[in-house]
C-alpha cells in the first residue's frame, strides 16, 4: 500500500500522525473526535468514487 502513496502521501500520512500525537497529548477526547472525523471523510470519499465508478460503468 505503501508503493501506491508516493511521497507525498507517505509525507502526508507522517504528519497526520504527528498532528493526532500532539492533540492527543495535550487532549485525548479532541483527538478522538478529529479521528472519527477523518474516517468518516475517509467513508464519503470512498462511497463518492465508488459511486462515481459505477456511473461510468467501472465496477
């Protein structure tokens, strides 16, 4: 997976990261809700280009 972020993503990944380690230190109920908050981006995108796919007739 790792192959597929190049990178930038890699980058990316690496300061997401750090973001949520220093948030969760100074406070762990913030960094909790900016986790769900990213998944739950994580699900739309992926329903959206999902969704996007099956109307061009990729499955």
């Amino acid at each position: 997976m790792l192959d597929k972020l190049g990178a930038k993503g890699i980058a990316g990944l690496v300061v997401m990261v750090a973001g949520f380690a220093l948030v969760a230190w100074s406070a762990p109920v913030v960094a909790a809700g900016l986790g769900l908050i990213v998944v739950g981006l994580i699900l739309v995108a992926g329903g959206l280009a999902q969704s996007v796919m099956g109307m061009l007739g990729m499955p």
